[in-house]
C-alpha cells in the first residue's frame, strides 16, 4: 500500500486531505457507484449521509467513510478491496478518530545519539533520546517509543526495518526540553550477512517516521559479528531448540499470511482499540491466534501483512515447512 508522512488519518489509515473537505453523498449511492453490495445490518446505525472515498490505493483497495457529527472528529469507515462483481461493503462498527498526520504528530520532536553512544560507539546495546524541542508538552496521539536501527554503508540512507517484533516501548508524555531514552532494535539476523566494515548506524522511531539527523558511524569487528553469531547459534545447537524455533518461525509466517488475508479487518480492529493490550486481544479473536502471536502481528510493520509481500511469505512458509521436516 501507498503511505504519506503528510496524509490526515482516520484510525490508522492515510486519507486524502481533499477528501475529508467533501460534502459526500448517501452510503447507498457510493455504494451503488462503485458497483458493490452493502451489508445492511453493519449498516443500521451508520450515518445515512456524508459518505466519500477516503483513499484509494495503488493496489485498488480504498476507504470509504463519513463523519459521526458536524465537527468530523470521528468517523464511520469500511475498507474494500478492489471493487468486483459480488463485492460485500461492510461498515465497521466503531467510529475511528481523525488524527494528524504523521508529520505533525511527530513536530518538535528530535531523535538523539547521546553524547555516551556517540563518543564511546559500540556495536550492541545501543540507544537514542526521543527529545522534545518544542515549546510546549508532546503526548503520544496511538504512537509507540519503538526505534529500530540497521547499518547501512557509509553516506547511503536507504534501509528496511520490515521485520515481525513482539518488541515495544510505552510512550510517556514530554514537556518542553525532557527525553526519554529508548533502546535501538537490531535484527538478530542482521550479524548472518555482516561483513567487517565501517558503518552508519540509522535509526528511526517507527510509528512516527523520525529518524536521526545523522547516523552514528561504528566500526564492526570480524570479532563482534563472530559473537552475535555464535549467540544465535548457541540458541538453536540442539536438535530440539532448531525445532522449536522453526515451530516459532512457521506460526509467526502463518500470522502474517493470516493477517494479510484480512487486513482491513486487522486495520479496523487496532483502530477501535482502546490500549495496545485491548488491540492484542481484538487481533487474537479476529484472527484465533494464541497472545504472543497477535502480539507479533500488532507490532510489526504494516508492509508485513501487505498484499505485496504474500507470494514472498508462502515462499517463506513452504522453505520452513521444509526445513522443519528435516530437523
């Protein structure tokens, strides 16, 4: 899917600033205009007016929706896939808040290298200062303290950060010139392809975009990667722990394909939550996956589930499905 730092969001969806501006015409004019089927009793207490395309993305998915009262603070959604013959709309039931963009969400906040890292850099336990600059108390509008980082060569700035985690970090409230300072996530299968080199170390907080001004250049040894490996390797050295961590891998890979074949219900159930536990639990009933594995589907990156990544994923199935028969 298409994404936009600058795009408003219903809910945890970019939308077209145009969009939210129209005046909308019935739900079952839009509906009918888009050659689909309304499921009438999801409909029942759905605003009967103001309905317009929010979004409509490469893939020819779209949002449509229509705001609960005069002041459009909340609004009534449904998610389509490309529209065709047989298609069933179907309105969610809770009214998901318009939210800022990213960019604003995000305005006068700052992601630091401390002066520790930076003057004493190592290649493991690193961390940054989430730091407010601005002039008045930063709260988090849905957003998570989540930083992940990888190394890229030195000068390029380009990297992927698209990796399942149960990992994540509560935010607090900052006031005008406070920190919090938060651990780098490195993916452990990173050390598997490193090579010794010099590096710039890029590390963005994830549910906002921020990425520090600079990266933190770090030397890694032959030794350090020796190291990281040899600790991955004493997790899997018995025949059982390789089972069960291809056991791990093929639930967390299933997830994921589960995930995507309902993604806008996913989409919709994290948006009418009310705390990360109740969004956990609401993609554990969605989905009939035990909590570590919705955990894993919530915080990771939404182009895990995508529709773009599931020839990728099946791949991905079918090569542990393999291994696991011969551990």
């Amino acid at each position: 899917m298409d994404f936009s730092d600058d795009a408003p969001m219903v809910g945890p969806a970019d939308v077209d600033r145009e969009a939210l501006a129209e005046r909308g015409v019935s739900l079952a004019e839009l509906v009918a205009a888009l050659g689909v089927s309304l499921d009438l009793s999801s409909a029942t207490d759905a605003p009967p007016d103001g309905w317009r395309v929010l979004k409509r993305y490469q893939s020819g998915a779209m949002v449509i929706g229509a705001p609960t009262e005069s002041t459009a603070a909340a609004w009534r959604v449904a998610h389509l896939d490309a529209p065709n013959v047989g298609a069933v709309v179907m309105v969610q039931p809770d009214p998901m808040p318009l939210r800022p963009s990213r960019a604003e969400r995000r305005r006068g906040l700052e992601l630091r290298w401390p002066a520790v890292v930076s003057e004493n850099p190592v290649a493991s336990g690193y961390f940054v200062d989430i730091v407010n600059t601005g002039s008045s108390r930063w709260r988090s509008d849905g957003d998570g303290f989540y930083v992940v980082g990888a190394f890229t060569n030195p000068g390029s700035t380009g990297f992927d950060f698209a990796w399942v985690s149960s990992s994540q970090h509560r935010p607090v409230p900052l006031d005008p010139g406070e920190y919090a300072r938060v651990p780098v996530s490195i993916n452990p299968s990173t050390w598997n392809s490193l090579e010794p080199h010099t590096y710039d170390l890029q590390a963005v907080l994830v549910s906002l975009g921020l990425r520090t001004i600079h990266p933190l250049r770090v030397e890694v040894s032959a030794e350090l990667i020796a190291q990281h490996r040899q600790q991955n390797a004493r997790s899997h050295s018995s025949p059982e722990r390789r089972r069960r961590a291809l056991d791990q891998q093929i639930e967390r890979v299933r997830a994921q394909i589960a995930a995507g074949d309902a993604l806008h219900h996913v989409v919709d159930a994290v948006a009418a939550s009310q705390s990360d536990d109740d969004a956990i639990t609401r993609i554990s009933h969605l989905l009939k996956l035990d909590g570590d594995l919705a955990r894993s589907v919530y915080h990771s990156s939404l182009s895990e589930p995508s529709s773009s990544r599931s020839a990728q994923r099946e791949k991905q199935l079918e090569q542990l499905t393999q291994q696991r028969a011969n551990a």
